[in-house]
C-alpha cells in the first residue's frame, strides 16, 4: 500500500476533525521549525525546561517573546480561553515548514460532543500549522512537553495512538502523561524519527 492511499485511509477513518485547507508538510519533524509562543502570564523556568526536553525531538525549536491572548479567544461565561480560536490566530502567522505552539497557563477550552465548553490540556487539527497546549490541569508540569509534543504530533498529521505508553496516547478527559514514555515505533516512523 503507498504513502497516499495510507494517508487517504486514516483520513477517513479516523475519527479525529481533519482541517481540509492544509496539508502534510513534505518535510519530516526534523526539518519543521517549532515556535513556542508563551501567550499571557507564563512560567518561564517551566517554558525553559519544557524547551530542553522537547530539544530532543525537535532540532529547530524557536522561543518567541510572550504576547497577550487575543481578547477575542476569551469565553466569558466560562472565563476560559477557546482553543480553536487561538489556534485559528496562531495558524495565521506560520509559515510553510512552521508550527505555532500556543503555550500558557489560562485555561483553554473546545466544544466536544455535548459540552459546548471543555476544559482541555491541548488542542491541534490534524494535521494544522500551529496548536494550543495550557499546563494548568497538568498535575506534574514536568510532564507539560509531553502534552506538547502530543500536540505538535497532530500537527503533523499523527492520529491518537492506542499504545498505552506513546506520546500521542488519548487522554479521554485525564492526565495521563505519568504513563507515557515515548513515542511508538508506529508513530516514530510516521515523524521518521527513525
């Protein structure tokens, strides 16, 4: 089977929003240039170390001066900050061969299912330019580059994996980055990190 009718295949049958107006870099994850975009009140020590680590991944890792979160991702009812909104900002700014991460410590939330306004960890399409990920319900932030890495995994067209200790594990609504390890051989190859 090639490389498109796999694609084609996963395309459709998975279950995860696919945004139709991008498509898969032609590069692989160690050409890509991540920017980490600290939006709003940070902790910069945990940016820093959350930097170090994803540094083993990803080789061209830009950190961009902070910014305010756009006003208009804010969803007064809740006090929360919509992820599709800021992703929909951030993708406005990447280039080709770029992908924002959006990285803060508000609270960031998506429509799923019945809940018009879930909290969530992180949010990408898959695949996208840029991602949101928030380290407030992290319960250990020195897991926070794992959400991260998750996230620019989507970005990079990686579905969510059912290998219990892959990065691109499901949450399903909890933290569970204590159990993941590394990405799978599966997912490694689809970055080709190997």
């Amino acid at each position: 089977m090639n490389k498109l009718t796999l694609f084609l295949l996963v395309l459709f049958l998975n279950p995860i929003q696919y945004k139709k107006s991008f498509s898969l870099p032609e590069s692989n994850i160690k050409t890509l240039t991540i920017k980490l975009l600290p939006l709003g009140n940070i902790d910069f020590k945990l940016v820093n170390n959350t930097s170090l680590k994803l540094a083993k991944f990803l080789p061209n890792l830009e950190i961009l001066p902070t910014t305010n979160i756009p006003s208009s991702a804010y969803y007064k009812p809740r006090g929360r900050y919509r992820a599709d909104s800021l992703i929909h900002w951030l993708s406005s700014k990447a280039k080709p061969n770029e992908i924002y991460v959006g990285i803060t410590g508000n609270d960031i939330s998506t429509t799923k299912g019945v809940h018009d306004d879930w909290g969530v960890m992180g949010l990408s399409y898959v695949p996208g330019k840029a991602c949101v990920v928030s380290y407030l319900r992290l319960k250990d932030k020195a897991n926070f580059y794992k959400v991260v890495i998750h996230e620019i995994g989507h970005s990079m067209g990686l579905p969510h994996c059912s290998n219990k200790t892959c990065f691109m594990r499901d949450a399903d609504g909890k933290d569970t980055t204590d159990e993941e390890t590394s990405f799978c051989t599966k997912c490694k190859q689809h970055l080709q990190l190997e």
